[in-house]
C-alpha cells in the first residue's frame, strides 16, 4: 500500500506545540530518563541494594566516592547497612514509580468512570456519587491515606489502596464537571438520536472529551502519589525496611544528618524533587496548552 | 456634501501567528461624512470587524496596524498614545458590539454604569448626570427610564440590553459609533424595532455610524453607502441603492444571486463555489479568482480599485462598463 | 413547479404530534429542597417551551417550522426526532411511540434522523469523520464492518465530499463541509424523515446558498421527507411545502407555505412577515419592514389566552383569557389553513 498522508490529528498538533517550550521538552526528558533508570536499575546499578547478604557492614556510612570492598565507586557514597546510595535511589525510585502509576492509572479509571456516569445519568445517582466525592474532598488527602495506611498495614498493595482512596475523588469531580458540559452539547444530542447507547456514549463520546483535564490533574496527581507515597514511608506507614523506597531512604538518613553524614537523605531528597517537579513541569505545559483559556 | 468625518487610507493589519503572517484587513481606504451611515459588510473572516477595531486602535498582539492610516476630523488617531486614545474612545467614537453582556458589567446597575462613562470625560452633578442617562435612555425606547437606572443587567431581556448598549454608546454624544452585528444576537422582530430607531438616532444626533454585517438585507436597510470585504479588502463600494440593482463585482453580484429571494421556491439557488482562501499567504492573484467565474489570466494580478461617479470596485471584469 | 413537487397524499400521517407539551424544570439545588421541606415557597422557574402541539408530517412532504429564538420550534423538533420525551402527548412515528416508556425513554427508532445547527458543535472533535459517519450504520447493522469503508465513501460523495475525508478530523473543514458531514451522518442512517435544526443559519452566505441546494437535491433524489426549523423566511419560503409557524410554544398558524406568505391569517404571522428586511425592490424604497411593537414574553410566565394578545393589534377581551385552538382537530387535510386566532385576516 501507498502511505497515507500525513494527517494533521490533534495529538500531533498538540506535540508540536508542546515541542516548542523548550523547559516542558527538557522536563519531559527528565521524566523519561529517571523512569528509564528506575526500570533499567537491575541491569545498571553496581549493587542490588535488596540483596541483604550482599551487604558489607564494613562499607556503611562512607562519604560519596568511596571506593568500596567489592571494587566499585559509591559515587553518592552509601548508609549506614553499607548500600551503595546511587543503587538505592534507582532502586527507590523504581519503587516509588511502580506505586504511584498504579495508584494513578486505578484513581483514574474509578474516578473517570463515577464522574462520567454521575454527569450522563444525573438525577439521584449524580447527587449520591457526587455527596460522597464532596464529603471524600472536604478531609485533606493525607489524612485519609494515613488513617487507611495505619488501618490496612504494610505492603504494596495496602500503600496503592490508601492512595487510590485519597485521590481517585479527584480525578471524579474533573470528570464530573467536563462531562456535563460535554452532555449539554450537540453531538451527544446527535449520538442520542442515532441512537446509541448509554455505555457507547459515555466511553467513546464523553469520556475521551473530557480527557484533556484529566490529563492535566493526572500528572498533578502522580507526582502528588510520589509525594505522598514518600510521606507515609518516611513516617514508616509505607513499605517493609526490606524494599526502601525514596521516602524511607530518607527517613533512615535522617538521623545521621546532624553527624555530617548528610547523603544518606540529601541525595534521595534531590531525587525525589527533581522527579516531582519534572512532572509539575510538563504538567503546567500540558495544561496551558489545554486550556482554551490560556491560549492566545 | 457635509464635511469629512473620517478618512481611513491604506490601512493594513496583520496577525503573526504560528502558521505565518495572516493578512487580516489589507490596505482598506474609505471616507466618512458627518451623519453619514456607512454599511460594511463581508462573511466571517473578511476582516470587517477586525477594520472596525483598528479605527479604534483595539488591536491586541499577535495583531498589529501595520500600515496606513485613520484621520478623524484631520486628527490621525495610527500612533496617537494610549491615554490621547481613550479620550476619542467613548467621547468622540463609541462602539456597540453583538453581544452586550460583553460589554455591560453584570455587578453593576445600568445607572451607575452610565454615570461611570459620562464621568469618564466630564464633571457633572448627580442630578445633571442621572437627567443625561434617563434623556438618552428614553431616547432608545427604554420606557420609564427613571426607575430602569437602579435595574442590573440581567434584569433586562436581550432586546433591551443591547438598547441600554446604545444608549451608552451615545451618551457622551460622540462624532461616530462603530456598530459590530449589533442586531444579530437578537429576534428578528426585535431586530427591526432596533434597526428603525438607530436610523432614527442617527438623524437626530447627527451622529455618524459604521455598521458591520454579514446580512446584506439588515445593513441595506440602515446604510446609505455600501463597503463589501472580501479576504481582508474592499471590493466594492458604493450608494447602497446603485450598488444592490447593479452589483459589478462578480462576488457582490453571486452573493445577491444566492439568496432564496431570488429564485422561484424549489428551485436550487445560483450558488458561488468553493470557499474562502485562507488569509495566510495570500498570493499576489485576486483572491476571489479560485470561485469567479470570470476569471482569466488577467486575474493572475491583483486588481487595482476602479472608480466610476461614487461606485468603486476592485475586480479586472466588472459587469458595467466605463470604469476608469 | 410547485404543484409538480406536491406531495403524495396519504391518509395516515407518518410522523404525528399529538398535543404534546414539553416543560423545562432546573433542577433544585439541595438548599432549595431544605426550604422546601421548611415550607418556604420554591420558585420552580418552570420553562413552558412547548405547549400543546398537535403536527402531522406526511410522507415526501418538507414542513417548515418557523418562530423566533424562544418560540419552543427547536424543542418541538428535539421531540420530533426522539431525543427529548414530550412531557405530555405523544409523538408517534407510523403509530408506534418514537421514544420508549420510563423515567429515562430512549429512542427506538433509527428512521428519524436530525441535523444540528451548529456543525462546529455537532461534530465529535476527536473522532474521525468516517468513523462519525460509519458508528450509528455500524452498531444497528446498515452495515457489516466489512463494507463500511465503501459506505461511508458512498455518502459522502453523495453529500459532496471526497472519499478521502473520512481518514480526517471536524477541525480540518470549513462550517460548510462540516454540515456536509453531519448530513452524510444522518443519511447513512437510511432515515424516513430528517429533522433539520437551523442548518443553514450559522453558516456564512456564499454557503448557505450551496447547502440548501444540497437539500433540494438530496429531497428528490432520496425521496427524503423532512422537517425543516429555520427563523429564516426566505430559506422557508424557498424549501418547504407547508410551513407552521410558531409563537412562545404554540402553532399559530399552518398551511401550503406560498399561500401562508401571500395572505397570512394570523396577526403575528403577518407582523413577522413585514418586519424581515428584505432586499426586494417595491416602488422606490429599495428595503422594505416594518417593526412588531413590544417585547417578546418570558416563557417563564406566558400570557393567559392568546400567547400573542400583548402585541397584537385586533386585541378583544376573549383574547386575553381563552385560548384560540385548532389542535381539537388532529387530523387535518393536508391543503387545509388552520389558525389560532379568533380574528383571522382575510
């Protein structure tokens, strides 16, 4: 077959235009790159920083450079069990990633679909779902996820289940709120006389129209998921010493701050900010080019 | 004659956008006389509107005033400074828009919003003040006009917004207004009371007007000189009368054609093809060659403005001949 | 001719509209539901678009359906073509119901079809107009997946259209293609009658022209029996066989449309008749109109009586308080006038 032509769709419009700002292009290598860390960090780190045997007591809590006992340079240097911290961060970070996409995609799929389903029914499903979100709204997000965190113990899922709780609201209200002006217009009357039916309407009419502000809250809400995730492991309420993810790292570091033996919490901290603010980055990008307000 | 008004010449403005420079309004010239209604009519697109905002110097980036220039009274307004500006705006040209809730402040009653407009360019008494709005409200047909100054905008129907619009428009008694599709948000019933008293105002005010459209028909029934645009240029002018019995453009002549009230019902109507050029690189051929169907190879070149008497148009085959 | 055009008499209507009412209620916020419980009177602000209407459209028949913005003619047609559910009356297609029973009716018909004003907005932005086209075929069987390419090829060069316009986006036309596309929509439904909101109204002059030419052309190629809404006179005048015309919710007066514009019986359709500028020269004044004093009523509060009665200028007391009807008389001859007015012109 001859190729098609080039076809000006709206995804390739919106990447050109996201192309040209140059800050949200080189935070979004950011995020592409420390995600491709993260995924890689078996195949790249030196040490596996999981592997408790592998650990050398002898090399704990040696500054940044160190040449240590298994022949390779800690270049971040490594805490107080001997772990290499740059292995530890990747590892981390693969944690922390893996967490918070999860969380996000189901807060995303859960709160899209109330939202959508409360906006094209209406009535008395739409006051009940969206009472519940609002009275959900009214507690701050970490409050609930520390209560449920404490409630449900450690572990992955427990941690994806706190969060999803705290934020799939979110992601229900952005819905609920473009889906009704997406319900008011002309082609869902002109899906409505076709007809087709509620189910079609609802996943292939107004859900993929209310996609531009849910891409935004999104990236707003997994780098809040990162965040928060941190949080509740820097509190102890996340995962097992075992699996350190970011926010333990930190809070394991953080009494030996004060001895001088700051990179044990700075360098995961720097970490940790540079992927959130990353994210907000392209995440502000995103949004101004989706709101049409915004725009010229 | 009366005297001269306005004189607008060569004026070009030009959107930088993304995709290149979009030629908006292009080298536009026409004269206005005192108490003179002047109908400027295009499709969407022809840059009838964005003329109206240039005369008035509301020309916000990516937009620009590029070229030629706008001469109220002698007074070139193109490069006047802002503050200079906003004195003309409002005192000596006003503007009445197709929607008045653009205009008119929702939180504010129209009283107050009209003292705020008159307070703009003088010092008057509250009373003198509040006898002004009521004599001007009246005046559009606004009943019991006293009692209305405490009323807020939504308080009133589209109908009567778009009156209390052109009551502030006129309140400072300014030399011109420039009128954006004044009348088409509104009913067609309403939209003739409204048409009949503007004509009306304009008599007795002396007050001179710029009325932009789409609609031949509502335009014709106020104006007494026709502009047509067409891709950013005049392309015809003329008495309204002269110009709707003998069009001479090939476009002004295919748009009279077109409308229902010239074939028999049933049966399909002259309709001009195609649609039109994009306002980005335009090329140096007449930029209606693509849909005319006069067109040669002469009309591989933009044509120059002709004139005949008071009728002017642009276009290498008018229909009359005689054109110099 | 026109007579040429008439269409086929049939007893049974195809479409038929019995004293069908449509009321809108805004929901009421929670807080209005306390005060209501408290016994504090709610305003319900109720909106009275539609009231007792009773229409038949026959088979191979255009019926126009003309009114002011308000008049209730765009909701009448919503009801028409199965997307609201009047509140009360009926709106049967061959005798069968066009919506089911319940809280929440659907429509159970595919044989009305409708086309939108506003192509910008009718449009889904983010699917392929060949899919817009080929969804409804697809999902009520017109059409096995396999053959839909060369379906939806098919309409839209009967609408004018390149093959190739299906492998692209609403956002890539210009408003007239995009009506074109929203036609082809419709079409390819396979429909007995098209609903037509305003389809000429946003769009610009020079393709205004062309889209009704498209109707004509569609009309006596497909046999197309529609409903044609428009606040337009002229593009009534030039399209329709019969008009009805509309004021705040009611039909005041229907009948052959050239008949209806040569000597209109009711004073508002006379008044509206006379207040479109008209380009048509008529002794020496090039534009005549003249003006309907007074404002339109809120439908919020219609008038009792005759809708009309506030502007109308042969007002008698009867006016004021009972309702003029003709919709006692559902089955009307197709040629007969009908009036909702105690004084008729004559």
């Amino acid at each position: 077959m001859s190729n098609r032509p080039q076809v000006e769709t709206p995804a390739r419009v919106f990447w050109n235009e996201f192309r040209s700002s140059h800050l949200a292009l080189g935070a979004l290598i950011v995020v592409v790159l420390i995600i491709a860390l993260a995924v890689l960090a078996p195949w790249i780190t030196p040490q596996d920083p999981y592997e408790l045997s592998k650990l050398v007591l002898m090399d704990a809590r040696r500054p940044p450079g160190y040449v240590g006992s298994a022949g390779f340079t800690h270049w971040l240097g490594t805490d107080a069990q001997g772990r290499d911290i740059l292995s530890a961060i990747l590892y981390g970070l693969r944690v922390s990633i893996q967490i918070s996409l999860t969380a996000g995609f189901i807060a995303f799929s859960l709160g899209a679909t109330l939202g959508a389903v409360a906006a094209y029914f209406g009535g008395r499903i739409e006051t009940l779902i969206m009472r519940i979100i609002d009275l959900q709204l009214s507690f701050p997000a970490i409050l609930l996820a520390l209560v449920l965190a404490a409630l449900l113990g450690q572990g992955k899922w427990p941690l994806i289940t706190a969060l999803v709780t705290a934020q799939y609201a979110y992601f229900a209200r952005t819905t609920h709120g473009a889906a009704a002006t997406e319900r008011s217009k002309d082609y869902i009357e002109a899906a409505l006389s076709t007809p087709l039916s509620a189910s079609r309407v609802v996943f292939r009419h107004i859900l993929p129209n209310c996609l531009p502000p849910l891409i935004v809250v999104a990236t707003v809400q997994i780098a809040n998921a990162i965040a928060l995730e941190a949080t509740l492991s820097f509190l102890g309420l996340g995962l097992p010493v075992t699996e350190p993810s970011l926010g333990m790292l930190i809070a394991n570091g953080f009494q030996y701050m004060l001895s001088g033996r700051y990179w044990i919490s700075i360098y995961p901290g720097i970490a940790l900010i540079v992927l959130i603010v990353a994210i907000n980055l392209v995440g502000d990008q995103v949004r101004d080019q989706l709101n049409p307000r915004l725009k010229r | 004659m009366s005297r001269i008004l306005l004189e607008v010449e060569g004026l070009s403005t030009h959107f930088m956008t993304r995709n290149g420079v979009l030629k908006a309004v292009n080298d536009v010239s026409f004269t206005l006389h005192e108490g003179e209604i002047i109908g400027l009519v295009g499709e969407s697109g022809s840059g009838k509107s964005v003329t109206g905002f240039s005369i008035l110097g509301l020309v916000d980036p990516p937009g620009k005033i590029v070229a030629g220039s706008v001469r109220l009274q002698g007074r070139e307004l193109i490069g006047m400074s802002e503050p200079d500006l906003r004195a003309v705006r409002g005192r000596e040209i006003s503007m009445v828009f197709q929607d008045p809730s653009t205009t008119l402040n929702p939180v504010l009653s129209i009283g107050t919003q009209m003292r705020l407009a008159l307070e703009a360019h003088e010092t008057l008494s509250r009373q003198a003040a509040d006898a002004r709005c009521i004599d001007v409200l009246n005046k559009v047909g606004i009943p019991d006009a006293a009692r209305r100054l405490g009323y807020f905008p939504h308080q009133f129907s589209g109908g009567m917004r778009q009156r209390v619009a052109i009551a502030i428009a006129l309140l400072n008694h300014p030399k011109l207004i420039i009128c954006d599709e004044p009348t088409t948000a509104l009913d067609v019933s309403i939209q003739a009371q409204i048409l009949l008293q503007m004509k009306t105002l304009a008599q007795d005010f002396g007050t001179a007007m710029i009325w932009i459209s789409h609609d031949l028909s509502t335009v014709s029934s106020v104006a007494s000189q026709l502009l047509v645009m067409y891709a950013g240029r005049i392309i015809e002018s003329g008495p309204v009368r002269d110009l709707l019995r003998v069009p001479d453009h090939p476009y002004t002549r295919g748009l009279l054609n077109s409308l229902p009230d010239h074939a028999s019902p049933g049966q399909p109507l002259v309709q001009i093809p195609g649609q039109m050029p994009s306002l980005i690189g335009l090329g140096a051929e007449c930029a209606f060659v693509s849909r005319c169907n006069q067109s040669d190879a002469l009309c591989q070149t933009s044509p120059a403005l002709r004139s005949k008497g008071a009728r002017r148009v642009r276009c290498h085959h008018p229909v009359a001949g005689d054109w110099q | 001719m026109l007579l040429a055009q008439a269409p086929i008499m049939t007893d049974r209507p195809l479409l038929r509209v019995s004293k069908a009412s449509k009321q809108f209620a805004p929901a009421l916020s929670f807080g209005d539901h306390i005060a209501g419980w408290l016994g504090q009177e709610v305003d319900q602000r109720i909106v009275h678009a539609v009231d007792g209407v009773s229409l038949d459209l026959h088979r191979g028949e255009v019926l126009g359906l003309v009114g002011e913005s308000g008049c209730g003619k765009s909701t009448l047609g919503r009801m028409m073509a199965g997307i609201y559910p009047p509140s009360q009356g009926t709106v049967q297609l061959d005798g069968v119901p066009v919506m089911g029973a319940g809280k929440k009716p659907l429509k159970t018909t595919t044989r009305i079809q409708m086309v939108f004003q506003d192509p910008f907005a009718s449009l889904d932005p983010r699917v392929r107009i060949g899919e817009t086209i080929g969804e409804g075929p697809l999902v009520h069987g017109l059409v096995d997946p396999a053959n839909v390419g060369a379906y939806v090829a098919q309409w839209l060069e009967t609408v004018g259209l390149p093959a190739e316009a299906a492998d692209r986006f609403p956002h890539q036309f210009s408003g007239g293609q995009r009506q074109r596309v929203a036609i082809a929509r419709a079409l390819a439904m396979q429909p007995d009658v098209l609903i037509c909101d305003e389809p000429v109204a946003s769009l610009d002059v020079s393709i205004q022209a062309q889209i009704i030419n498209l109707f004509l052309t569609l009309k006596q190629t497909l046999n197309l029996t529609m409903l044609f809404i428009s606040h337009d006179l002229g593009v009534i005048r030039h399209m329709t066989d019969r008009v009805a015309v509309m004021y705040l919710g009611r039909i005041v007066e229907s009948g052959p449309t050239l008949q209806v514009y040569d000597h209109p019986q009711h004073p508002y359709t006379r008044a509206l008749l006379d207040s479109i500028p008209r380009l048509v020269t008529e002794g020496d004044e090039l534009v005549v109109f003249k003006a309907i004093e007074g404002e339109l009523p809120s439908p919020l509060a219609p008038p009792a009586g005759c809708h009309f009665h506030l502007r109308c200028p042969f007002v008698q007391e009867r006016c004021k308080t009972v309702v003029p009807d003709f919709s006692d008389h559902p089955s009307l001859p197709l040629s007969g006038r009908h009036v909702a007015c105690y004084f008729p012109i004559s």
